[in-house]
C-alpha cells in the first residue's frame, strides 16, 4: 500500500486501494500501524486521514476534522454514535 517512510507517527495519510477504495492509513507513536476507510460517514468526505489521533479508555481513535466524532482504529466504530462506523482493513509492517 505504502512505504513505512511514507508514515509520519502521530499523523495519517490517505491512499488507493486496489478496488478503488480510499484508506485513512495510520502510524501511532508506538509504531502501530491502522487503515481504515477514509470516508467520513457523517459528512460523505474523504477527510479521515487529516483527522486527529488520540486515546479514549485505552482504545487509540482518529477524531474527523469536520464534525470531531471519533472513530476507533482498532474496530472502526464511532465513539460517539452507537452503530456508526468505518471499515476497517488489516494491516502490516513488512
């Protein structure tokens, strides 16, 4: 999908998924790396990638940089709406 030089820690870069999907791909401070769909389902934008990462109760979240809702990385479901998420695709270091 990407080089790991391509991966700032802490920040997320969008990308092309084969099946013409855009990804949100993330490298957390620790070196974890996540990718989930890009589409914010509140506003339909492609904008997940320039959201913020946090933590919440142990779970690392990317929160949208339009509307703030929050997205669980690690499940892709929404923080702070019961039964809103993102999809969520595997991913390595390799």
């Amino acid at each position: 999908m990407c080089g790991l030089d391509a991966l700032t820690p802490g920040r997320g870069v969008a990308a092309l998924l084969r099946d013409g999907t855009q990804a949100a791909v993330f490298l957390d401070r620790a070196g974890r790396p996540y990718v989930i769909g890009n589409r914010d389902p509140f506003t339909g934008a492609c904008v997940l990638s320039r959201g913020l990462l946090g933590s919440a109760h142990g779970a690392p979240f990317v929160a949208s940089p339009l509307l703030k809702q929050r997205f669980d990385l690690r499940t892709g479901s929404c923080l702070d709406e019961e039964g809103v998420c993102v999809p969520v695709f595997r991913s390595r270091i390799r």
